[in-house]
C-alpha cells in the first residue's frame, strides 16, 4: 500500500473532513490465454478429426484439442508465455510452428494448411503469434517482459508503463500506481488484478499490494469495452500476471541506486521563487537524496514439465526531500524517507493435462517517515506510516473435456496500516490562506483490512460459441480507529505571523472534538456474468454478455436489484480481409464501479463526532481567552451525515469503434473513437447549508450542516487513441500511443463538494476534470546496439492541465472559502505541460552460460522544471504561480547477474 495525500480546499464544515480515510492504498477474471483457428488442406478444405496440440517451451505444460466437422478448433486455459503448436492428421504432414509467444488474457488466431504427406513427414515453421487480436472488441494493449525489463523504470514501478499506454492518464508523470485514471472517472474508478483475482484496497478502490516489477511476467491494460466478466470499474482495468518457474533453474541479483551527487536539485531548491534568480551553488543546500533497490530471484523445476517454483525478495531504501514553497516560512526542504521489503513465492503444478494448479503467496511491509510536506504544507504537516500486507492465492484449472474449462480461486489478503504526525499526533491543524501548519485533523488513523474471495469461471464450447458463466464473491471486513479535529483544527483569515497585540492575526475558528472514533465496516461484492463469444462468420465475431453486481456496504441502502446494476455489453470484431492482420472492432456497454468504503464510513463515523466550534478562540493554547475579543463557544446541533435511499453504484456507458492493421511484419498501426458518460457518481451535497450572503443563516436554525451523499454527479469523455506498435524483432521495438481527449465531470473524488452554495453551485463544478489535458504522447523504444550494448528510452508529453482560482476571503458569506471567479466554471485556466526524455543504456557480458548487464539510466534527460500545483489564491502575491516542480535530472545506476 503507498500512501497518498491529497490536499484538499478546507472548507469550515467538517466535510473537509470527507476524505476520511487519506490512507490510499493501492473482481476476478481470468488471465488465460485462447487458441482458435481452422486447419484445412492446401486447397482450403477443412479437415475434422486433425489433432492439435499446443506445449508451453518453457514448463512442458502440455494442452491438446480436435478439430470438429468444419476444420475449427479451440484451446483455452493456456497461461500466458513461449509455445510451439503440432498439428497432425494421418495422410498429411505433420505441422509445427515454434516461436509462438501468447500474451495475458488474449485470443489468438493461428490457421494450418496441411499438405499431404510425401518422403518427408514433418513440416517445422517458426512463426510469431498475430499482433492483431481478430476476434476481441475490447481497447486493450499489452506490456510484456521484454518491456518491463529493458525500459527505464524509475523505482522499479511498473505503473509508469501503464501511463504510456493510449487512454491512460495522470497528473504528473511521477505520480504512479494510485493517480491513475481514464474515461473521465473520479479517484478510485479503476480496477487492478493480480493473476486473475482483485488487488483493490475497497477503502478508496486502489492498489492494495505493490508487486515488483521482476516478479511480473506481463500485464494487460483495458481501457474500454472489456466483456462482462471484468467488473467492478467504471473506467480501466489493469490485469497483472506473475511469473512462474520453468523447466531450467534460472535466478538473478540485481542492485540499482541513485544518489544526490549526479542529481540536480529541484527548480525551487535553486531559485527564489518561479521565475526568480537561479542560485548559485553556494547559496543553497544540496539536500542528501539516495535510492537502493536490491533484489533476487530464483526459480525452477520441482519435476520437469509436472511441478515448478517462482521466488523473489525485493528491498528498498529511499530517501528524499519535499521542497516546501508557502511563502508563509523560510524555504525549506523536509527530507523524507521509504524503507519496503516485498516477497513473492509461486508454485505451478500441472497433475496432467485435465488439472492444473498454482498457489502464491507475497508480503509487502513499507515505512514512511516524515511524507506528506511540500508546496504549502509545512515541515510540521509531515506523517510517518507503517504499512503490511499479505496475500494467499490457490487457483485450479480443469478440464472436465474437450468442451469444457473451469476455474476455481480462493483468496485471502490482510493488510493493516498506521499513521501518525512525524512530530506531535496532538498538535493543532492551522489552515491559513497560504499554508498549513501542524498534524492533519484525520491523523492518527490505523485500520485493517481482510478479503475473502471466490471466484467459479466455468466456459463451454460449443459449436461456433465460446459460452462462459461466472461468480465472483468476495467479503471485506475493516476495523480501526481515527481521530477526528482530535485536539483541534484553527481557521485563519490572514498570512500576518501571530502578534498576539494584533487582533487582525488571531484565528477567527477553532473546530474541535474530544472523541476517537471507531471504524467497523463489513462489506459484500459479488459479481455474476455470462458471455458468449460468437463466431457468426469465419471473419465475424460478436462479443455479448451481461453482469449483475451487488453491493451491500454497512451504513449504506444500495437499490440491489436496481436495472441500472445488470451491466450489457455488445461488442464486435469483423476481419474484412480475412487475413488475420486486420479488425475493425467496436461496441457498447455499461460498467459499474465498486461503491468505495469510504462513504459508508462517512456516514457511520462522522455521525460520531461531537464538535465544539469556538469563535475568536484564545492562541497558542485556546485555554487562554483573546484579549481583545471573548471567545464564544458555541455547541451547534451536530452536524448530520447520511447517505440517500436506493443508492445506484455509479457506472459508465461505453462507446467504441476502432481498426487495427498489420501492415508489415511486426509493425501495426490503429486507432480507436471512445466516448464514455459517467452516470451516478457520489458527491456530497448539504441540504442545511449556511445561505449565501448571509454568513450564518441557515433554512433550518435549529440544525447545523445536513450533509447527504447523493449519486448525482455525471462525467463526459470523448477521445481518439491512436497506437502505433513495432513488436521487437531484428534487434529492434518501438511503441507510439497518442491520446486526443476531452475529459468533463463535476467531481474529482467520492466526496467531493461544491465550491459554493449558491444556487448554481453545483452547475459551475461542471468543467474539465484535473486530468484533463487534451493531448498525450508517449513514445517508447529499445534498439540493440553492437558490441553487446543496448540502448532504451521513454518520450513522454502532456500538454497543460486545467486548474481553478479562489478568492482568498468568503465572497459570497456561505461559510466557505473555495469561492471562484464570478461567472466562470471549475477549472477555468490552464496551467503548465509537462514533457520527460528518460533514457537507459545497458552493456550485456556473457560469461558461460550466465549474464552480467551493467546499466545507467537517466530520468528528465533535458533537466526540464515541470510545473504542477497552482497557487490559487485570487489578490495574494504568487497568484498563478506554480507551487510545485516535477522531479529534476536524475540518474540511476545498476547491474544485475542472470544465472
């Protein structure tokens, strides 16, 4: 679980609360791969009764089939990896195309044109599996080992890849694993698997267990238009692979680390302030950086082509620092500090050609210490957070016969996590128009969480249908504690330092509570699909399904079996040429999204605060009365937190239609319209709210703020994916995905809130999400060079994003401080883009039957200061200016030792 902090406006409802569980961490599917095709003689007759089998080079692992009547035939259950395929029929020779690779989840395609037999029997081809899934309608695409192991990855993240991928976007691009989103859908929208079963934290919907990049074989990124089987997302689902052993020992050491003598320093560090002089080196300090990544992997074969083994152990020592940009302090950086120690160990065992099995388990135990600071969160802001977290996972796969596939999982993952102040858990919250000071009001926190899945995937093939039925069932339990404005939260109206004979510098609000509030939250999400897989014609598929969703989350009244939770899906794939190198490819559907945790938490633990609002309250210490105003504690009714009846889980319609073609060998080229509404989002509205230009009145004095979860928000995206892929052959790979995208949405986050209280409140949210910029580009490549060196590189651009100005004051007397510009929309102004050359170049050394590479890799080749954050405070003196900078040049050196 990685932690991350967002930064909301502080409003003084305690709704600047509603993102109760800051803590981020970060549906069951099958990850095998299909084999169809048809086999017919020279003439293009088909030929039944032709055997085919199909046998993993690496494990042994062997499948085989018959062709039916009209020369078809299917395989399915195939794990993804290296295979060669036999077909034979008595009176023809015997066909064998080696050099297949296969990748997650995908159908392939192979035809065979036998020809009789002669003097020589056998016929050996080495071929490469279709680049164009012919059959499929989903926008997917594919990131496979070579990839994973050969492009510069800062940290170790594979995450980064994802956002290389066309319909994938971010913020920043060094904001990984839990800022990633798609199709305009708010934090949290998305899905991840780990071979086939959920690596979601339901708190917030994110990445509950980080796996490192060597343990990953490869993994599939779906952004659009997945079959029904895949839930539990209204935007992208990213299936994960691990890897396995096979028939030869194989392992490697590895070792990289990057330090602050060949860094830079971040733009804010070196000059004063955007824009301002650049520093000399002996005006500032170089504060220490360093980065150690150590890992080791060994796997093997318990019994050839029967029973192997995968294990891996990955350490990591990082320390950093956060620049600090309030113009409330001196400049500072806060050196900061993550220690993770991961395992993974895998066993695959195939009892015969009817029954195989796997199981794995991993551990993740991360630190923080001294995270969260930077842009206007002060050194005393900062956190530390323990984190650990366990995964068990058996999987069995059977084949009742020829025209039958079942696969079973069983699932358990705990994970628990902490987080307290770095320096005084009692220390009171400051919220000041440029800066925030002291621990946050939600802090300390810890809480645990425990899923129990199963999943049953049953497929049947019959005829010219591949039918499949599912059950996906998994039962979540959370438990903790979180303290609340525990000691207190103070509201400032001016950036003057405390004179304590100035009035003007006192704070005007003290919100506090005096209770630790309990978490107890069970949870309940089964998913029910069936699909078929429809061969109209030997160029036609069409791809239809539907899925049930339930949800039964505890402080929550979810309309169950509400129409709008059955999910249809109608895609096609029609191969004009008939080829196998072409398909145009479209479809619609509806997805649905998991409800996050976090608002049935809401309601059941906000309902438990017991606020005091103090006005004009003494400071430092509130016990001491202002000398120049008496304090006026005021227990106002509390506040009420409710979510509406009949609760709809919020979903997406989908609609795509795209083309992808094989042009030459190994190099493709597509395309792909998506446009995707978002219905039924959550936001929370306040049905008591403070009347605008009134400061205080309310419709109901005799209650406070009436805060109800309602799914009213909605989204709009429509975009243009067009892809470019050269698979790596002759030495050589390339990929170029670019996105042109239009992202609408009134609502970022499962809580979010508007702005204002005025009438059109809500109408003026509606605007371009925080992700939405209109173009992405990202171009990836590897090359190898003579001599045994090999060259590698990311080129990633992202044209700037939208932001929102606030006045610093209560312009409109509602009681928040999140007013925008009279008669604009949220995200009114653009910003700043962002544009990163990452490069690494590797020397491999061959040494018997074992490999040295050496490597340096270099990230922000061009040293460019990518801006972020925005300050947006209407009237102050950095107004528009950028808070925050993308990392500098950095660099990081490695080796490893293949054995």
């Amino acid at each position: 679980m990685q932690a991350l902090i967002r930064k909301p406006v502080f409003i003084l409802a305690p709704l600047a609360l509603g993102f109760l569980l800051f803590w981020a961490k970060s549906g069951a599917q099958t990850t095998l791969v299909t084999l169809v095709g048809t086999v017919a003689d020279e003439q293009g007759s088909p030929l039944p009764g032709a055997s085919v089998m199909v046998k993993n080079i690496e494990t042994g692992y062997t499948r085989s089939g018959m062709t039916r009547a009209d020369g078809r035939y299917i395989i399915s259950g195939l794990q993804a990896g290296r295979y060669e395929c036999q077909v034979s029929l008595q009176g023809f020779m015997t066909e064998i195309q080696k050099g297949l690779t296969f990748a997650v989840g995908a159908r392939v395609t192979i035809d065979f044109r036998l020809k009789l037999a002669t003097i020589e029997e056998q016929v050996t081809v080495t071929a490469q599996a279709p680049m164009v899934e012919t059959t499929k309608s989903e926008v997917s695409a594919i990131v496979d080992r070579i990839k994973i192991d050969s492009l510069p990855l800062l940290d170790r993240d594979f995450s980064a890849l994802t956002l290389v991928k066309a319909g994938v976007l971010a913020t920043e691009y060094t904001e990984m694993s839990n800022e990633i989103r798609s199709n305009a859908q708010p934090y949290g929208s998305e899905d991840i698997l780990t071979d086939g079963v959920s690596n979601e934290w339901v708190g917030r919907n994110i990445v509950n267990m980080a796996i490192p990049a060597d343990a990953i074989q490869e993994f599939r990124i779906m952004t659009n238009q997945y079959e029904a089987e895949y839930g539990n997302s209204s935007g992208m689902v990213r299936s994960v692979l691990t890897r396995s052993g096979t028939n030869d020992f194989h392992g490697r050491v590895a070792f990289l680390f990057r330090d602050e003598f060949f860094d830079d320093v971040n733009y804010f560090v070196n000059h004063e302030g955007y824009q301002g002089r650049e520093l000399r080196k002996h005006e500032y300090e170089k504060i220490p950086f360093s980065h150690y990544n150590w890992s080791v992997n060994f796997g093997g074969p318990i019994k050839k082509d029967k029973a192997h083994f995968f294990f891996i152990y990955e350490g990591t020592s990082h320390r950093e620092y956060s620049t600090v940009t309030s113009p409330l302090v001196e400049k500072e950086t806060v050196p900061w500090n993550r220690t993770n120690n991961q395992l993974l160990l895998k066993f695959d065992y195939q009892l015969n050609e009817k029954n195989c099995f796997s199981f794995r388990y991993g551990l993740n135990r991360p630190r923080d210490h001294n995270k969260g600071a930077g842009g206007l969160y002060t050194k005393t802001t900062a956190y530390d957070s323990t984190d650990v977290a366990h995964d068990f996972h058996l999987n069995w796969t059977n084949y009742p016969s020829d025209k039958m596939m079942n696969e079973v999982r069983l699932f358990y993952s705990y994970e628990s996590y902490a987080i307290h102040s770095a320096y005084d858990d009692n220390s009171y919250h400051e919220v000041r128009p440029s800066g925030y000071f002291g621990a946050w009001p939600n802090h300390p926190q810890e809480c645990s969480t425990r899923r129990y899945q199963l999943v049953e995937n049953f497929t049947l093939f019959l005829g010219d249908h591949n039918l499949k039925f599912g059950i996906d069932a998994s039962r979540i339990y959370m438990a903790g504690y979180l303290n609340l404005y525990l000691p207190g939260m103070y509201f400032f109206d001016t950036d003057e330092p405390f004179d304590r004979n100035n009035s003007s510098t006192y704070p005007y609000l003290l919100i506090r509570s005096n209770k630790t509030m309990d978490i107890d939250l069970p949870y309940w999400e089964v998913g029910v699909f069936a699909q078929d897989s429809w061969r109209v014609t030997p160029r036609l598929t069409l791809n239809y399904g539907l899925r049930y969703n339930y949800y039964q989350i505890r402080f929550l009244d979810i309309d169950t079996f509400n129409i709008r939770h059955f999910n249809p899906r109608l895609g096609f794939a029609w191969d004009p040429i008939g080829d196998g190198k072409t398909s145009i490819k479209g479809g619609i559907g509806t997805y649905s999204q998991n409800p996050q945790a976090n608002l049935g938490l809401i309601v059941g633990i906000m309902n438990q605060l017991d606020l005091q609002y103090i006005f004009y309250p003494g400071y430092p210490d509130p016990s001491v009365p202002s000398p120049f105003v008496p304090p006026t504690p005021v227990e106002p009714p509390p506040s009420i937190y409710k979510a509406e009846q009949n609760i709809i889980a919020p979903y997406t319609v989908q609609t795509t239609l795209g083309f992808q073609k094989e042009f030459l060998t190994d190099l493709s080229f597509g395309f792909d319209l998506v446009w995707s509404k978002g219905h039924k989002l959550s936001r929370i509205e306040n049905d008591n709210p403070i009347i605008p230009g009134t400061g205080f009145l309310r419709p109901d004095m005799s209650k406070a703020d009436i805060f109800v979860i309602r799914m009213r928000a909605r989204s709009d995206y429509k975009a243009l994916y067009v892809t470019v892929s050269k698979r790596y052959s002759h030495r050589w790979f390339m990929d170029i995905a670019y996105t042109l995208s239009k992202s609408m949405s009134d609502v970022e986050f499962d809580v979010s809130e508007p702005y204002s209280y005025d009438p059109d409140g809500w109408d003026r949210m509606y605007g371009p999400t925080d992700f939405d910029a209109r173009h992405r580009l990202a171009v990836t490549g590897i090359i190898d060079l003579p001599w045994g060196f090999q060259l590698s590189g990311l080129a990633y651009y992202r044209s700037a994003l939208p932001w929102t100005p606030f006045y610093l004051t209560d312009v409109n007397q509602d009681g928040l401080l999140s007013d925008m510009e009279p008669g604009k929309h949220r995200n009114s102004r653009r910003g700043f883009d962002q544009f990163y050359l990452n490069l690494r170049l590797s020397k491999y050394i061959k040494i018997d039957r074992s490999q040295v590479q050496v490597f340096a890799e270099v990230y922000n080749l061009l040293n460019r200061a990518n801006f972020g954050n925005i300050l947006p405070r209407i009237n102050s003196p950095d107004f528009g200016n950028p808070a925050t900078a993308g990392d500098p040049r950095r660099f990081q050196f490695g080796a490893r030792f293949d054995f």
